[in-house]
C-alpha cells in the first residue's frame, strides 16, 4: 500500500454531468457551478466542451461559458476539444488546458464516433501539435477501461496500448474512464497495473463511475496502488446515458469524504462542496447522487 | 491480502430493512420477500424480532412471519431477541436461531435502551443461558462501532471490549455495525484488527451502512483483513433512522456484485435478487436503493 499523501479532484460535472443532462442548463447557472466549485476549494474544473452543438446542444455554449467564468487564481479551467475546429474555438476563448478522448474498444469507437480507435488516435495529432504550439496542455481520455456497453470485457493491455498512444503523441496525464461503471476493485487494479508500465502512475487518472455502485470501492483500490488524480462530478451529475436512471460519475462529494478519511489531503471544504451539489440539484431539479450530499443536508 | 474464498450474506432486509419503514409492511408481503430471498440463494434471513409492538409495531406480527414461514433446506431463518420475553416467544415459534444487540457506545446505549453498555450486556446472560439450554444459536451484534450520533468517533478497543463481552458470553458470531454509515476504510480496518484480537476473524460478521456512500469501500478494506460474513439488505431497504432520506444498510445486491467482481464465491443468483428488490421497492412503493439493482432494471 503505497497511499499518495495528496490527490488532486478533477471536477468534471460543468462538461461531463450536465453533458447528459436531457436539456442545456442555461450559461448563467453554469457559470455559477463553476464558481461555486472554484470557491469550494477544487483546482480544477473542466468547464465547457467545444463541439459542435448539432451533437452535443448541452455544450453549445462554449464559448459563453469559457469567456464568462471568473478565474480564480490556482484553479484550471478545462475544456474538451477533440478537433482542430474546437480546439481554434477554445484557444481564441482563452483557453489554459484541453482533452482529447479515445476508447480502449473498437465497438465503442465505431459507434460513438464512427471511426476506428487508431483512426482516432491519428486525428489527435494536429490537435496536440496545435496545443503545444499555442502552450496549452492536452489531457487525455480513455473510455471504457473496464467494460464496454457493445463489447463486455476489455483487456488491460488494450487499454495500456491506447493509454500509451496518447502519452507518446504528448497528453500530459491520460483519465482512465469506467464509462459503464462495471469494473470491480481487482480489475481496476489490473488494469492501472498494466497501464503504468508504461506511463508514470503520477500521469495517471481514474475516472470511474457509480453505475454499479462499486466507484468508490475501486477508487480505494486504485489509491492503494499509487493513483493520485481523481475525476468526478459534484452531486454525481450526469447519471448513465447507457443505463437511464441509473448512476454515472461518482459523486465528488463521497470522494472527498473517502480521502479525508484516509487522511489524504485534497485542499476541498467538503461542506461548501455538498452545498454547491444541493444547490446545482435544487436549481436543475435533479436528485442528488452524492450520499454524503444527501447525509450532510438531512443533519 | 487475505480475501475469503467465499462470503455467507446475511440478509436482513425483512427485519432491519422493514423494522425502519415508517409503516408496517403487512405479513402477506414480507412472506413473499422471505421466500423469494431464500429462492434467490441466500442461506440466511434475519425474518423478525420479538420485541414489544408498542416499541416496534413494524414487527408486531413476529408469529405470524416465523410460523407463516416456508422452510427451505439450507437456509437459516433467525429473529432478534434481546430479552427473555422475546426469547420465549420466539423459541415457541420454532425459531433455530437469535440475534441480541449491544452498543460500543456509552451515549447510544442510553438514549436507545436507557442503560449502560455494561448493564445491556448482564441482561442478555439469561438470555444466552435460556437459548443455549433450548439448543438455539445467538448471534450478537455490536452498533456504533466506526461512530456515534451523540459521541462521534468510537475508540477500536472500546468495540473490542463489547465484542469480547458477547462472544465470551456464547454468542458464536458478532456482527459489527458501522450503524450511522460514517466509517471509511482504514477506520474499519483498524477496527476490525482491534476486535479480531480477541475474537476468531471467522467469527466476526461485517454490518455496514452506506449513509455517506463508503459502504463497499469499507467492504472491500475488511474482506481484505479476511472478513468473510457480511449483513446487508436487499434493495437497501430501511434508510437511516439518523439522516431522513438518506441510505441505512448497504444493499445485498451490490455486495453480491462486489464479491463477484473478486472471484468470492457467495451461492446467490444476482439476477434473481435484483428482482426481487425490485418487486419489494416497487410493492412497498420506496426507492430501490440498490445501484446494481437499478442498473439491471434499466437494461
């Protein structure tokens, strides 16, 4: 057991949760997430997504969202861009860091964006090469590490090939995504075992979902061996598009509470959290998906 | 890592699930669940408790459920009985085995029995002395063992001197009950280290609650110490008498999805006890609290 004494949150519930929200949430309540959030403590929001509103009209308001927010000194203020076009979109809001997003599944690759994962692999080049050149950082996404909604089971070393891949082509930190939250503690670790054999495991993030509620077991799991970035979303916002009704990200809050009392440090005010997850679930009229959430308001 | 090859789920939706409900489930109902349980593969059900409808008028109808009962081969079928009253009754209603309950807490103790720890443990010596004597088996539990409503933090060896006290007595198993759910992995840990001291781990039953979502974490930190019996409740049914609206007993449902994920083997068929929890949710009209069962109901 090797528990790192600190981890940094990465708060996805702006992008990833109300992405799956069924209607756009108007720019002003996101930008008041976004602030709540940064005030809160958490040092690094993905904020807005730059793709194109035909397919995701959640995130049609990029570039209000992006030039609207008030930065917070500390606080990484993120966004999605998987093409040249998002990308330009983003830079010209001024943008600090983006994410590119592949799949460690061809099924899921092919379904979700019509390509190959080494296809899409390729498309990332001149985006990454257009970031660096502009000095922004690009994180990478790998969905489906530990089950596919087409495939079932994924090889850890699938996963390690296409995590390396994004590594190699310069993503500075590559999220390993449990997009349909049926892994289990033992598989998360084999699959970050497989992973960091060839990425550092300080490059390296977990980001599991809820949907069967094992998130946090694996979490733990994945503590144990060294992993010390975390995404998650504030109220656990978004829920499942593969499961309706059913749970996505694990909620931010219940990660506060586990790493507290595991004494890591993570610079989060866990009450003013769970007051920004009642709120954005009040405001938004959805149930709140963090337990801790749902204790600490019933107190 | 000492994982258990198999894990016994003790169930006890029908007594402490329902024990919380705000209104009596009526004994039609709770018979269909007991059996359905005991179909799905779970070898034991805590049914009832003989205790005074005036205090817990959900489980007035004690007789009814243990006499109404269908008997299945391998299964045991147990009632709480934390007096000799309540022993006699039970006794009389063919019960094979019961539960007592004390508390690692001076305060809880007092505001829930209106005694001390000590004097809970001298009234339950009769009852041992009585069930032992009629070749019935004693289960004991211990609440407040990772927290306390009214004194916080409990310390591991105050839990140690309780168990002790129980198992010392004749009480063969002692389940220990994380009882307001605020407990995360290392505290549960340590626990467990404390109390296995004195006691056979094989003797020591896990008792978790999922009040702020750390329910499986906690579970996989202790299966890991070697804990290889667990409580819980399909559906999650009970809540948290401490946090209206918010989770009581970790659902059996996802343990059963946790200890499958480990290669544990448990005897029970997943699918049918998500249906089961479904159809009892559903029949009472409360939330399926089960993250696994939701996600399988969605598909």
């Amino acid at each position: 057991m090797t528990f790192p004494k600190s981890v940094r949150l990465v708060e996805v519930g702006p992008r990833d949760g109300l992405q799956n929200e069924p209607n756009p949430i108007d720019t002003a309540t996101k930008l008041e997430l976004i602030d709540r959030l940064g005030a809160a403590g958490i040092a690094y929001i993905e904020a807005a997504s730059f793709v194109s509103p035909k397919w995701v009209p959640q995130m049609a308001d990029h570039r209000e969202v992006m030039t609207g927010l008030t930065r917070r000194q500390g606080v990484t203020y993120a966004a999605l861009s998987p093409n040249l076009k998002g990308l330009e979109a983003a830079l010209e809001c001024g943008v600090e860091e983006v994410a590119v997003f592949g799949a460690a599944s061809e099924a899921f690759s092919q379904k979700n964006i019509n390509c190959s994962v080494a296809e899409s692999l390729e498309r990332f080049i001149p985006v990454l090469e257009r970031a660096q050149q502009a000095g922004v950082r690009v994180r990478g996404y790998v969905s489906c590490v530990l089950g596919c909604p087409y495939e079932g089971e994924i090889a850890p070393a699938k996963v390690a090939e296409v995590s390396k891949a994004l590594y190699e082509m310069g993503c500075y930190e590559v999220s390993l995504g449990d997009t349909i939250g049926t892994g289990t503690p033992l598989a998360a670790k084999r699959m970050i075992e497989a992973v960091s054999r060839d990425i550092p495991m300080d490059k390296l993030a977990a980001h599991f979902h809820d949907t069967y509620g094992q998130a946090l077991a694996n979490l733990y799991a994945v503590l144990e061996e060294g992993i010390s970035v975390v995404d998650s979303s504030v109220a656990g916002l978004g829920g499942c598009p593969y499961a309706k009704g059913a749970s996505g990200n694990v909620a931010s809050e219940d990660v506060v509470y586990l790493l507290n009392g595991l004494g890591i440090e993570t610079g989060i005010d866990l009450e003013a959290l769970a007051d920004t997850g009642t709120w954005i679930t009040q405001t938004i009229g959805r149930p709140n998906r963090s337990k801790v959430g749902v204790a600490l308001a019933a107190k």
